[in-house]
C-alpha cells in the first residue's frame, strides 16, 4: 500500500463506496508519515527554503508498533481480504 494509492481511493474515487480498515492497517498507514515529511523536506530543500519545525517533527516521528491486547494467542497474518484490502478493487476489475 502506498500513501498515494490510499488516498486516492480514500479521499479522491472512494471507490468502492465503503470503507474497512483493521488496527494493522493503521499501523502501515502511521508509518507511512515520516516518508511524507522526508518528502516535503526534499521539496524544500530544492526550493531552497528553510525547513519548518513541523516538518522535523513529522520525519521524527516513532515507528508505530501493534501491540494485540492478548499477545500470548496466536495471530494469523492479515489476508487480503481482510480489513482495507478487502474494500479496494482488485487490480484490473473494470469499475461500474
């Protein structure tokens, strides 16, 4: 998943019209925040304009880790038909 795959489907197409999202979506999603102020920080930086305090504490951010209630039980990894992934058009389906 990529920041801006995410938001075109979120806030541009919202497509299919639904949305879904478990607590490991999330997680991928948080982490995702530092890579959009690294971003912004190379923008700046071609521009020649001065980094902004936000910006650092963006690219500053700490790596976001799930941590399940009940850690002792057995997990089973996150399909794609589960959570986001399964709100999404597969890849290739014409759309109505």
């Amino acid at each position: 998943m990529t920041v801006r795959r995410l938001r075109k489907s979120l806030f541009n197409h919202f497509d299919p019209p639904c949305v879904a999202y478990s607590v490991e979506d999330v997680v991928v999603w948080l982490n995702l925040v530092p890579d959009i102020g690294r971003l912004a920080w190379r923008i700046r930086e071609k521009l020649d304009v001065q980094l902004s305090p936000g910006i650092v504490e963006i690219i500053t951010l700490p790596i976001v880790t799930f941590v399940p209630r009940h850690p002792e039980l057995p997990r089973v990894p996150q399909g794609k038909d589960v959570g986001y992934a399964s709100t999404t058009w597969p890849a290739g389906t014409a759309r109505a």
